[in-house]
C-alpha cells in the first residue's frame, strides 16, 4: 500500500511537471466533453474517445489544445 501511493505521488509530480498534459486538463475542464478521452502523445498531446466519448468531444478538446499550445 505504502509503495502504491508513493508512485502515484511520484506520477502526479511528474506529469505536474510537464506543461503538456496540463494543456489536456485545462481543455478538460473547459470543453466539458461527455465520455472518457485517450491522450495519445505526450510530447505533442492530442487526445482520441475512449469509453462513451465522441470524435467531436475528441475534437473540440484537440482544437483547444492546440490553441494553448500556439499561446504558450
């Protein structure tokens, strides 16, 4: 138990690390897509629908990624 929660403490400061996801968590919750989204690259994120989500979904957060990603 204790080693599971020190590697998720470490993947989280990981990724908060990273600007790159982060553009994917703020297009999260600023396009407020239905369903679950896939990130498919890291060093150029770009997402695909997973479970009960939808291209457009997918989409509208790619439009808003790459928008931020410009402004950055």
């Amino acid at each position: 138990m204790k080693n599971g929660l020190l590697l998720a403490t470490l993947l989280l400061v990981t990724a908060c690390g990273s600007p790159k996801p982060d553009l994917v968590t703020k297009c999260m919750f600023e396009v407020q897509p239905t369903g679950q989204y896939i990130s498919t690259d890291l060093d150029s994120p770009t997402v695909v629908p997973g479970e009960n989500g939808t291209q457009a979904g997918a989409d509208a957060l790619n439009e808003c990624i790459r928008q931020k990603a410009s402004q950055a």
